[in-house]
C-alpha cells in the first residue's frame, strides 16, 4: 500500500527530510522471498465454534458478535473478547 501513502508535491510538507523516492517514482516494495502471500487458515489452533462460544457471552447484538468472531480468528487469540 505503500504507493496510496506516498506524499503528494500538492500536499504540505509533512517530514523535516527529504527521502527517496519522491513521487512521481513509485516506492520500493519489500521482495517476498517465497513469492507467495496467502492467508495460513489452517494453520489456525482456534476454531469458528471456539471463537462463536466465547464471544456468544457477551450478550451483545449480532454485529459486535460477529467482529469478536473475526477479531478472535484473525489474532488467534481468545482474550480479544476482552477488547469487546
């Protein structure tokens, strides 16, 4: 994403230096050494049912559940219901 959060020659100066690369030279992106991005899903130790049961106690609307859920999935870890 490193290109939509490139400074703008419009925009105020927003750094005390001034480092390459400027726009309109694009940025330089990391190289993956795999050459693959994938989600790892199964590598994954905490189930939907797991996630769903902890997060069915918070006696909240759907919605909030249903972020609990995905918070819990995409952490790995259940003490996020905590956050809710």
């Amino acid at each position: 994403f490193g290109d939509e959060w490139q400074v703008l020659p419009s925009e105020p100066k927003i750094f005390h230096e001034v480092a390459h690369p400027q726009f309109p030279e694009l940025c330089i992106k990391p190289e993956d050494p795999r050459g693959e991005r994938k989600r790892r899903l199964a590598e994954s130790t905490i189930s939907i049912e797991q996630a769903e049961a902890a997060c069915a106690m918070l006696n909240k609307d759907l919605l909030t559940i249903k972020d609990c859920v995905y918070d819990i999935l995409a952490t790995q870890d259940l003490d996020m219901v905590g956050a809710f």
